[in-house]
C-alpha cells in the first residue's frame, strides 16, 4: 500500500514537473514574440535612426526569380510587401510549376492566389514548365539556359531590378541554386554586351541559428546591412497578406510551422550579385528562346517574344563553381525532412 502511494506521489511530482515545463516554454516563446514584434514596429515606424529598412536605391521595376510556387512566400514576402510599400512594381517569374510530385497543376493555380494574396498581379505573374527546367533535387540546370529565360522577361517587363536566392539558395535545394546561376549568367552577359543592365540582388542565408531566430533576427540584420551600398534590407510590411498568401499553399500545408520561426518570414537581406569574371575562353551559346519559350508555358498565358538579339552571341565565360553551395546543398532541407517525418510519427 505504501509502495502505491509513492509510486502516485512520484507520478504526480513528474506531471507537475513537466506543467510547468511547458508553462516556461510558453512563457519564453511568447516572450521572446513579443520583444520581436516591437522591434519589427520599431524598424518600420523609424523610431530608431539606424534600426530601419535598408532598401534597394531606385529598385524601379523589380522581377524576382523564383524555382517554385510558395517560395515567393516562404523566402521573399518580407521584400514583396516592403517593395510594394515603398511604391515599386514587382514582378513574379517562377521557373517550374513545382511537379516534382505530381501536383504541378494544383501548386500553379496556389501560386496564382498566393500572389493575388501578396499584391502580384495575374498579369505580373509568369510561370513555366519548362522539360529542361524541372522540381527535383537532382534537376541540374543549365545556366545559359535559364538567363536565357531571365533576358525574355528582363526585355518583355522593362526590369530595372532582380532578385533571386543567392549560390547556398537558403535551403541548399539545387533548383534555388539554378536560379542564382542563372541570373548571374544574364548579367555577366548583360554586361558583357555594354548595355544598360538590371541590378541583380540576391537573398542571402543564414546559419542555422540566426535562421531560426525568427523576428529576433531583425537586429543582427539590420546592423550588417547599414552603410554599405551592396547590401539591403527589408521587413515584412504586411504579415496578415503573408499568411493569406501562405494558406493558399494547401499543398505545402506541412512546412507552415517551420515558416512561423525563421527570420525570412519576417526579415530579408540582400547582397548585390557580382558578374563572373572573364578568365579563359569557352562558347557558351544562348538558348534559342524564339523556339522554346512558347511551349514551355503554362497553358493559357500569351506567347512571349524573344530575348534580346544581343545577348544571343556566344562569350566566353570561365566556369566558376560555389564549393560552399556543395558543401551545404541538402543539409537544411534534409533537417527539416526529418522533422517533419518525426512529427508525423508521433501522431
């Protein structure tokens, strides 16, 4: 009898042991939302000289390039709504339909709301299925290829300013990295030719802690980004637009947990993309645009002219390869995989 009661009492102690537990995680996590919220008000209210936006100069016409429906979302909202904030005209071109999983025909018509939901209007909204661009994390790209299509929307929107996933692509997903690659091929090219060209930016990653740091990641964010001119900053100006647009990825329902704590629902910053240099010599033709685009796009959106004739000659580029993108491709993803296979097992 008295080994029973001990073992309640033992049992009662572990309960309200472990109550108060969650109780502190509680505490601490709204805690530490609550001290993010009033920075985030504080940046974007200017009440704190340096603690404010660093934005792009003049960004005019932006495009941003993306790999799949709900990275708009996922990874550049917070540049979305700033941009839209500030008066600019933002563009979206997503290079696959996200058919990885046979669910390309779904994630478009997402996409479209989700943009709706972000302020992109149809009309400002590409998407293609490309057979030479497809979802995959072994889908390599070819980087002609892709700043092919960047010049096609670059001539046909009048663009003044990309941004893109940088070399890492946040995730190390090899379709992100394609992105980058691609966009730094237009400009090298772009500038090649000595015309006028876009500024090219791209999103910079993180660490894993500063990753998820969610809004506590404005501060540090905002300190490496002041004074200098190849850097940028911005926050989400409209979050209620971001949550709409992230529900309408019912798709990609399981990674909105994950979304709620990283900092790029919340902060993005941005560093300007420097063009290859010129080293030795090899023709690396661009892709013949006129014959490919049309078929490539999503049934129901207008056929789309040309690239620019000038930058259809051959260059010569000096292949450049991004070890750290090597070093780091899949880990990111591969962690949150296993979170979300953990989670699914516990329930």
């Amino acid at each position: 009898m008295d080994k029973h009661k001990e073992k309640q009492r033992q049992s009662c102690v572990q309960r309200a042991v472990q109550h108060i537990r969650r109780n502190r995680c509680g505490t601490a996590s709204l805690l530490l939302l609550a001290v993010g919220a009033v920075i985030l008000l504080l940046v974007q209210s200017g009440g704190v000289s340096w603690l404010t936006d660093a934005p792009i100069s003049q960004p005019g016409r932006v495009l941003l390039v993306t790999a799949h429906p709900d990275d708009e979302v996922i990874f550049f909202s917070s540049s979305v709504t700033a941009l839209h904030a500030a008066g600019a005209e933002v563009f979206l071109l997503c290079l696959t339909s996200g058919d990885a999983h046979g669910l390309g025909q779904q994630r478009v018509l997402e996409l479209e709301k989700a943009a709706q939901a972000l302020g992109i209007d149809r009309d400002h909204l590409t998407i293609l299925n490309d057979t030479r661009i497809q979802d995959g994390h072994h889908e390599i790209w070819e980087q002609e290829y892709v700043a092919g299509i960047v010049a096609a929307e670059v001539d046909v929107r009048d663009i003044n300013t990309i941004i893109t996933f940088d070399p890492m692509g946040v995730t190390g997903h090899i379709n992100h990295e394609g992105c980058y690659t691609g966009v730094r091929y237009y400009l090298t090219v772009c500038r090649r030719q000595g015309v006028d060209c876009p500024a090219g930016w791209s999103l910079t990653t993180t660490e894993e802690l500063r990753t998820y740091s969610s809004l506590l990641d404005i501060l540090p964010s905002a300190l490496e980004s002041k004074g200098s001119e190849d850097a940028a900053m911005y926050t989400n100006h409209d979050l209620y637009g971001m949550f709409r647009a992230m529900s309408a990825h019912k798709s990609q329902s399981r990674w909105w947990k994950h979304v709620l704590v990283t900092r790029y629902t919340f902060v993005n910053t941005l560093r300007r993309i420097t063009p290859l240099v010129f080293d030795w010599t090899m023709p690396l033709p661009m892709p013949d645009l006129a014959r490919k685009l049309p078929s490539s796009q999503v049934p129901g959106q207008a056929p789309r002219p040309a690239a620019n004739p000038q930058l259809e000659s051959n260059v010569h580029l000096r292949h450049e390869e991004v070890s750290e993108a090597a070093d780091r491709r899949g880990k990111f993803m591969a962690r949150l995989s296993r979170r979300i296979i953990k989670s699914r097992t516990h329930l």
